[in-house]
C-alpha cells in the first residue's frame, strides 16, 4: 500500500489563488462592496504565489490568471460600487416607489421616474436617452 501523496504548500499556492480570484468574481456579482475587500486579498495572494511558485521550479500559470482575475473584479466592483453610491438618492426614490406601486401602469411609471432623475444627474445625456429594457 503505497502512502498518500502530500501536496506541499507551495506547491498548491497557484490553486488557492485561482480559487480565490473566483470567490471574488462571485462576490463581485453578489455584493460589490464586499467584492472589493476579496478581490484585494485575492490579488495580493495572487502575487505572492507567483514568487512562490517561481522559487521553486513549478509553472505560475494558475497565480497569473488568478492575478487578471482578481484585478478585473476589483475594477468592476469598484466601478459598480461609485455608480451605486453615485445613484443611491435615486435608486432609493425608485424602491420606495417601486413598494407603493401595485399595478404594472404605477412600476412602469417608477421606472420612468427612476431614467429622468438619473438623466439629471448625468448633464452630458439629453432627455429621454436613458432607457431601462426591463425594469432594474
């Protein structure tokens, strides 16, 4: 009987990585603020495991794309973030409204309601440029 194979630390620093960039792309769509703090601390691990991997003799791949990974989430969910706490007046006008609306007609309303105080808030749009396909 042959004794079970022991995978070093370093050697799975790679794959701890990329499982962690892919926890912060979850969380990204999940909560963005929260996506924040995990694709930082999936980018630094990221990191420190291509120096791991590199000092021993062992492909960086995985760290790489745990690196891109990791970063693009830390773009989009700081981007989704701003644009959250940019629109939070409206967006709270539009639930607020949204719970006192009972027939389709009043939700449809809402919405409309919702693209013209966004347009107020981005000057360089003229009115009426803001459409939602479907209702946020």
């Amino acid at each position: 009987m042959t004794p079970p194979v022991e995978v070093r630390p370093t050697e799975s620093a790679g794959r701890r990585a990329l499982w962690l960039a892919v926890a912060a792309a979850v969380m990204t769509l999940l909560l963005p603020l929260a996506g924040i703090v995990m694709a930082i601390f999936a980018l630094a691990t990221s990191i420190r495991a291509i120096g791991t991997l590199r000092a021993i003799p062992k492909p960086a791949g995985t760290a790489v794309v745990g690196v891109v990974l990791s970063a693009t989430a830390l773009l989009i969910s700081i981007a989704v973030t701003s644009l959250q706490f940019y629109f939070g007046d409206e967006l709270a006008a539009y639930t607020e409204c949204g719970r006192g609306a009972g027939t389709v007609a009043a939700q449809n309303q809402c919405v409309e309601q919702l693209e013209r105080a966004m347009e107020k808030k981005l000057p360089f749009l003229e009115p009426g440029q803001v459409r939602f396909p479907f209702p946020p």
